[in-house]
C-alpha cells in the first residue's frame, strides 16, 4: 500500500472535496468520501469490540474508557466534517478526527506495552488507527491549501478592483 496513489473525491455526503492522498483503499486504488466514512464507522465498531476484550481490571476499565471516547469519534467528527457549514469547518474538523485516530492509536500502544492484550490482537486495529490519522492530516493539510489559494485569488481580484476604482 505505501507509494500507491489513491484520489479522495467528494460524495453525496460530503460536500467538501477531500485531498489526493498517498494510501490506497484495501480493496480498490480509489477511494471516496462515503468509503472514508464506512471505514471510519468500522473502525469505531472494531474500536468497541477491542474495548469489550479488554481485562475488568483498574488499568483496563481506564484504557477502555479513553479508547472508547477517542476510537468512536474518530467516525462521529468524520461525518460532522463532511457536513462541515464552511471550508474552514471541514478543515478544522479534519484536524479533530486526525488527534482522535492519533490518541486512539496511542491508547492501543498502551494497551500492547502494559500487556492487556497481545500484539497480534491490536497490531491491525493499531495499523488502522495510524492510516486514518495520515489520511486525515494529508486532507487536511491539502484543504488547507486550496483554501489558501482560494483566499489569495479572492484578495488579489479585490486588490485589481480597487485600483481600478481608485486608480
């Protein structure tokens, strides 16, 4: 998967374009906003069946909790993006699901190296959790970019009218 190209492109359900990004879908070289948003519904889904395997101990019920907390919104900030009111919006949504995929992947970390569970049982949701963050920082920082530009073409077509009027 690494070095394969993959286009993000927009859906009925997200009204943003999302950015050209460097994974591929498992399945398919592609992949859209609505297969980005059943995966992260998936992920949240395997993120809760992880946390009801985890131990009825102190450090498990609190690694459960948190884990619980930041896997589920991972999804939930996903679709809250793609019905973002504004660019800046989607943007800035992106930016929360990229920290959520990020401390999910962290807690996961913790649950290896404290031995609540094996390796083998988190490493492909661990895997999982660290795509999604560098699918959403590489949107993100791509949105970020066409909004800039957006914004620059919009002052400079501003600057040309007012020298004409002032000019």
């Amino acid at each position: 998967m690494p070095g394969a190209k993959a286009r993000l492109s927009g859906s009925s359900h997200c009204q943003f374009s999302i950015a050209e990004c460097q994974l591929a879908s498992r399945v398919r070289g592609t992949m859209n906003a609505d297969d980005l948003r059943d995966r992260t519904k998936q992920f949240a889904i395997r993120v809760l069946k992880l946390v009801a395997a985890l131990p009825n101990t102190l450090s498990g019920r609190t690694v459960a909790g948190q884990l619980a907390r930041s896997g589920t919104s991972v999804g939930s900030n996903y679709r809250a993006a793609c019905r973002g009111r504004s660019k800046a919006e989607f943007i800035s949504k992106l930016g929360i699901v990229e920290e959520e995929a990020d401390e999910s992947a962290f807690w996961m970390e913790v649950i290896i190296e404290v031995g609540l569970l094996k390796k083998q049982a988190v490493d492909p949701l661990l895997n999982e959790a660290n795509e999604l963050a560098k699918i959403m920082a590489s949107s993100r920082i791509s949105a970020s970019a066409t909004l800039k530009r957006s914004l620059n073409r919009q002052l400079a077509i501003g600057n040309r009218k007012s020298q004409m009027t002032y000019g």
